[in-house]
C-alpha cells in the first residue's frame, strides 16, 4: 500500500530531571522514520529549530531511540530542574489512514505540543492521545521567519520569487481546510514588537515599533504556495536595516540565514 510522509514537530514542555518519557503508536501502519531522502530534510532533530526554547547550551537528554512505534527519551540533570526542547521526526502512515491513537509517558507536570505538517498544534499530555491526519499538500509549505537584532523603528521586508520561467510562487494564508495553522506569531508575555505588517503577494514587510529596548526579536509562521505542483525551488530574499539576523525554514528543510541577495530553498 503507499505510504505518505508527514513532518512533525515536538516541543516538550517543563519535562523533568532523569525522566524517562515515550509517544508510542497504536494505530497500524503508524511509523516513526527519517524522512524524505533528500539532503535538504532536517530529518531528526533536537533544538535545531529556530526559536529554540533552551538558553543552556548543553543537552538535556541523556540518551534517545526510536523504532517503528515508539520514541523514547532519557532526560539527565539534577533534581528539580525542568526542561524546554525540541525534536523533529517524520510520521510515516499509508495515503488511506486518516487518524492516528497512542499514548504518551511524559510526567505529571510536563506537556508536548505536537503538530503534524500543516495541522494547528495539539498538546498532549500522560496518557492516551487521538490526532486527525490531514495529509501533506503539494502546493502549500509553512515557512518559520525568526527575526533577531532588530532596533525600533526598522523596517524588515521577506521577498519570495521563483526562477524566471520555472513558475510562479507566493505567499499566501496556508491550505483551506479548516484546522490548518495559517500565519501565526507565537505567544508571548510582552507585546509584539511590530507596530506594523503588510502581507501580500511577494513580499512581508514588517515595521518595529518604538519600544524602549535595544533589540526587539519575534517570529512569524507564513506560508508559500506555488505552480505548477512540480515546482523544485524557490528563493527568499532580506532588505531592510543593516545588523538585523533572518533565519528561515521552509518546511522540513534545514535553517538558512537569509541576505540582500536570494538564498535557494528546496521545496
């Protein structure tokens, strides 16, 4: 039967010193894998992600595996002490499955706020867990921009554009169905740091605000779509003040610093 690729992203929340925790399967045909083979994939990852939670530079997982079925994760550290990080993986399922049930080891305190490709995030916690599985679109991507250094009163524009004759790429709100995550600004407990946002066909263009602060950070989750569906490569682009950092993810595919000039993402 053919099967499908689905990216999925972990976020593991206040998860304690020397805990042990699993997400295991019980859906059939349910499989933890390494993704796609292209070179670009993340594939399996931990705190690679842009907006990495942790500001400790060293692991706190002592050890990990995973099989068909389960992952499983050993946390080190001291007692008391609580961790914030991030895993990437892919969920391999056959085209015809439409949820996925299992259940997860996580702690009583702790949490994991799961999305799976373009679905708005879930959290789970110890106990079972049921996800309705929409499968990858093929003219859709989620794009995570991460804006650091920037000063009050900047202006910082995102440029999308295909090769010339290869096709045609925009920005755009994400796939129709009605649970998809759309653009997102993560949450905070201070005030976004934008004082304005104009969204179009080609271009994002953000001002900053007039805040006390020296540098003023935050992230955004957009969406490209393209045509024709066979479409390989696309080009993002930076302008704006000088001494600001643009990192960009699209999709699955490693992070990339953006320039004034066009850097190539795979798509």
């Amino acid at each position: 039967m053919e099967s499908t690729l689905i990216p999925v992203v972990l976020r593991f929340k206040r998860v304690a010193a020397n805990s042990n925790i699993n997400l295991t399967f019980t859906t059939e045909g349910s499989d933890w894998c390494l993704g796609a083979t292209s070179g670009y994939s993340l594939g399996f990852s931990y705190n690679v992600l842009n907006g990495n939670p942790s500001d400790d530079p060293d692991s706190c997982i002592q050890s990990i595996e995973f099989n068909h079925s389960m992952l499983m994760i050993h946390t080190s550290g001291s007692d008391g002490t609580v961790y914030d990080f991030i895993l990437t993986l892919f969920l391999r399922v056959s085209q015809s499955t439409e949820y996925l049930q299992g259940y997860c080891t996580l702690g009583s305190n702790a949490s994991v706020l799961v999305n799976f490709g373009d679905e708005k995030t879930m959290e789970w916690r110890d106990g079972r867990f049921s996800a309705v599985l929409r499968h990858v679109s093929q003219r859709y991507r989620a794009v995570f921009l991460s804006v650091s250094g920037a000063k009050p009163g900047n202006r910082i524009a995102i440029n999308v554009a295909s090769k010339k004759g290869t096709g045609k790429v925009n920005w755009s709100l994400g796939p129709s169905f009605s649970q998809s995550r759309g653009i997102k600004m993560p949450e905070s407990d201070s005030p976004t740091p934008i004082s304005s946002i104009s969204y179009g066909n080609n271009d994002i263009v953000f001002q900053t605000g007039q805040a006390q602060s020296t540098s003023l950070d935050f992230s955004l989750t957009a969406y490209i779509t393209w045509l024709p569906s066979d479409l390989e490569f696309i080009y993002l682009q930076y302008s704006g003040n000088e001494g600001i950092s643009v990192k960009a993810q699209v999709g699955s595919s490693q992070p990339q610093l953006l320039s004034q000039t066009s850097t190539l993402f795979t798509l």
